[in-house]
C-alpha cells in the first residue's frame, strides 16, 4: 500500500508540475473588474502569519508552509483569474484518491491581507477551510488579484 500512496503523490506532483510548467497559461483572456485596486504590495507571506495567528487564538496547529501546495495554488489562481468558477483543476479529485484532504478558498479583487481573511472568516464555508483541526500545510497564492489558498493534511511532496 505505501508504494501505491508513494506512487500517487508522485503522480500528483507531476500533474502540478506539467499543469505549471508545461502549460504556461500564455496568450489567454482575463476579464478585469473596474475599479482594480494595485495589487504589488500584496504579502501571501502576511496573509498566511495572520490566518496562523487566527489559528492559535483558536487553539488549532498554524499551516507549515508547502511547495507542492504552492504551485497548486498558484495554478488555481491563475485558472480563476480567467474563469471564476469552481471549474478546472481539480487538486481535491486527486488528494481523495491518495487519502489526504484538501480545502480551498478563493478570494478576488480585495485590497488588502486583512480584506482577504475577514472575508474568509466572515463566511460559513471559508470558515470551516480555515477552521479544520487537520489541515496542517498549506499555501497561497496570488495573481493580479485572484487569491487561491489551499490547505492539506498531509504534507504533499514531489
């Protein structure tokens, strides 16, 4: 059975990697919502000590950061930068077939890292992403805007 769990985390960082690397998203539309606030002083870093910090007032393990959860973020990211729907890559799909969990939450066009996490904290099904005692690694990412957090209780390596 290890070697079949073994296998399928590999199979799954060389998804992340051929969806990243191989596929670059190049020469694809993105829809802007008017006014778009100036996203360059935006920290993922920030973001990720605030929800720990929201994390242990909660009595619950702060996130260690993850590079395969990294990359997978930043692809989601991408994807709902131009198509914002629960469509496309689908990182849970794959987490269910090696036994681990995934959360996401996504977020898009707010300002600032605290706009970011009190919407999330502020909303019954971000919340409980945030909230879950076994999520244990995760990352964030962001691009022009388009914020993709994703959560796992294991730590997903290639």
């Amino acid at each position: 059975m290890k070697g079949v769990v073994k296998y399928a985390l590999v199979a799954l960082g060389a998804f992340i990697v051929a969806c990243f690397v191989i596929k670059p998203y190049k020469n694809t539309e993105v829809f802007v919502v008017a006014p778009t606030p100036n996203f360059s002083h935006f920290n993922t870093d920030k973001l990720l000590a605030m929800i720990n910090d929201w994390r242990i007032s909660q009595k619950l393990q702060p996130i260690i950061e993850s590079q395969v959860l990294c990359d997978s973020a930043t692809i989601r990211a991408v994807e709902v930068r131009n198509d914002w729907s629960h469509n496309g890559f689908d990182p849970k799909r794959v987490c269910r077939e090696v036994g681990c969990e995934l959360g996401e939450n996504l977020a898009r066009n707010l300002g600032s890292e605290r706009e970011v996490l009190d919407s999330w904290l502020h909303s019954p099904n971000h919340l409980e992403v945030l909230d879950y005692p076994k999520y244990q690694y995760g990352c964030i990412a962001q691009v022009d805007g388009f914020v993709a957090l994703h959560l796992s209780d294991i730590n997903l390596r290639y």
